[in-house]
C-alpha cells in the first residue's frame, strides 16, 4: 500500500472512531440520573469509570456493615473509589445542610432514616434504579427521591429476670395495666422512639381513639429516656435499670439474648416498622458513580452484605439472618404498621404537639 493510500486509510479509520464517538455522546442522555434505556447500565458504568469517586454518608455502623458494602463495591468496580463518613441522623443531616448551603459539596449520595427530612429541606432529587420496579410502592418516593435500602421494625424490650414471658404486656391496651405504673420506659428520638410510636397509633387507630389511648398511657408516668444511642435503653433494661422499654428495634434484645443477656423482644400486632432510604444530592458532583452504588446497595449482592450485618434487607427474597428473624413481624404472625417517610413528614409536627402536650 503506497503511502498516500495509507495516509487515507489513516484519515477514514480516524474520521469513523470519531464519529463513533459522536454518535455515542449524542446517544447519553441529558440527565443521567433518571435514563431508563437499555443502554444505561453501559453509560452509568463509562460514566463512573470517568468520576473514579463518589461519596457516602450514612447512618449505617461503619465495620458492620458501611466498610463491609463499600470495600465489596470497589471489588466489583476496582475504577471507582468510595469513601464514606458515618454519623446518626442529626449529625448527618447538619453537615449535608452545611455543605449545601456553603456550595461546597462533598457527599454524593446519603442513607439512612432521614427521607423525609432531606427530600423536606429541597436537598435531594430524582433518580432511577432498576431495583424500584420490585419494590412495593410504599418503599419508593412517588417523586422518585428515595428507594428503601433497610428495613426497622419496633417491639417492647423487656428483662427476662424482671418480667416473665407468660406475664410481658402482649399489646398495646396491656400497657395500661396498674402493675406496670413506673416500669416503663421510651426513647425520646425525633426519628424512631417515641414520636414514632405515636404516629404510629395516629395511623392505626385515628386520632379520637389514640388520643384517648395517650391520655391513659401518661398514668403510667413512663421515663422519657433522652441519653446515649438507640442500644442504650436496651442495655439498662438489661442491666434492670427499667424492667420494661416501650418501641425500641426489635433486634436489638435478640442480639443481646443471644449472648446470655436476660433480655427479650415482644411484638405487638401490628408491629410498627420503618425504613432506612438511599439518596442522590442536588448538584451531585459524581452522577454516574452514585447510581452505580445505588444500584449495588439495592441488589442482592449489596443486600445480603447488609443482612449478614444484622440489618433487615428491603430486596424481596433476600432474609434476615435466623438470629433476629425473630423480629420481623411476618415470621411471628404479626401485621406490620409501616409508617413510610411522607407519612413521618406530615404527622411529626402533631405527634411531638401530643408529646409535649401529655407526655412531657
């Protein structure tokens, strides 16, 4: 081939990878976050591979199971790096509301019980994951904000050596018996102890009959609870500080029974339950790589990391571990009372109206 021939070839082979890549860029969509071709898992992963980053905060505890999912994640995609920051729900929101409002993001994607609070503050926006379509409609904003990664499901804690399984309060009117007057107890927490136990019978019952409940209950001069972390009113109920310990997660007295602590759950039919939620932030600086760790937590690979770290799974089909299969409420014949992030949204402001009002 002489070399003008070759020079030519050169310029044709040149002029078609270049309109390849044309043609390609054309095809990306312009907002990668909420594409649903069938070519998205090809973009997210081109895309992720260019970022090489995302970051993610979380409410999850970081050796059991934050480390655990993003060190599986880089695994699977070696191209991108995660890196996370771990902290409960008012700090974690403190520092998002602090980044956004300096122009100075950092986190990419957030999880954790904050749903409402987040998509509430305009700080989140829509995406799309394949794993929605599976999900029942209360797991997933209608405005396609948040999918449900974990699952919270409450009960009664109570000391085995204080209380007998024959004699534990078995539901919600058993509260109201004399003998338990000053034995009872609840964490105050804006997200999962004592505002949600309230909600939850304002959902169950209507406001007339829970308000009529509440007013009861107060009689009993419950402990308003306010120090330490969600396992610390377990551990004083192990230790028989308070024989009784009303909404806390119900895994919690199985994991401590299961190593020789004398404490123990009770459900209450329906059980209340919640969610732990997944996040994109606005502006997000990682798109591609954010859906790319979406996609992972909400697989059954990412679920079963969050299983075998002691955390009830959202993904259908994927189980709980036998040690605290005890506490979903399904697998003991109890209905479920699930109070999603937009029901929390619109009935926190009353129920912490009616906590103050009675309980306080």
């Amino acid at each position: 081939m002489t070399t003008s021939r070759l020079r030519t070839f050169g310029l044709i082979l040149a002029f078609t990878m270049l309109a390849g890549s044309v043609a390609r860029a054309a095809d990306a969509p312009a907002n990668i976050l909420t594409y649903k071709g069938q070519d998205r898992d090809r973009l997210i992963a081109d895309g992720a591979r260019k970022e090489g980053l995302v970051v993610i905060y979380s409410t999850m505890i970081v050796n059991q199971a934050l480390r655990p999912l993003a060190d599986a994640f880089m695994k699977k995609y070696p191209f991108v790096k995660a890196t996370y920051w771990r902290g409960d729900i008012p700090e974690l929101f403190a520092k998002i509301a602090a980044e956004a409002k300096s122009d100075n993001r950092i986190a990419d994607v957030i999880e954790g019980s904050l749903g409402e609070i987040a998509v509430g503050a305009n700080i989140t926006q829509p995406y799309y994951s394949p794993a929605s379509e599976d999900m029942p409609d209360v797991y997933r904003d209608p405005k396609g904000e948040w999918l449900t990664t974990r699952m919270n499901y409450f009960g009664l804690a109570y000391n085995t050596k204080q209380v007998s399984a024959a004699d534990v309060p078995k539901s919600y009117e058993d509260l109201l018996d004399p003998k338990w007057k000053g034995k009872l107890s609840w964490r105050i927490d804006e997200c999962c102890g004592h505002i949600l136990f309230i909600t939850s019978l304002r959902k169950l019952w209507g406001e007339d009959k829970a308000m009529a409940y509440f007013k009861k209950l107060t009689q009993q001069n419950i402990v308003n609870f306010a120090a330490g972390s969600a396992r610390t009113l377990v551990d004083r109920v192990m230790a028989g500080e308070y024989p009784l310990a009303v909404n806390i997660f119900a895994h919690h007295p199985l994991i401590s029974a299961g190593k020789g602590a004398s404490v123990a759950t009770q459900l209450f039919d329906p059980a209340p339950s919640s969610a732990a939620q997944i996040m994109v932030l606005k502006n997000v600086t990682h798109p591609a790589a954010s859906l790319l760790f979406v996609d992972f937590t909400l697989s059954e690979e990412g679920q079963k990391i969050l299983a075998a770290a002691e955390y009830f799974p959202a993904r259908k089909g994927v189980a709980a571990l036998p040690s605290i299969a005890g506490a979903v409420p399904a697998n003991v014949g109890v209905k479920e009372n699930f109070i999603s992030p937009l029901e929390v949204a619109a009935m926190k402001a009353r129920s912490s109206e009616i906590y103050n009002e009675i309980f306080r």
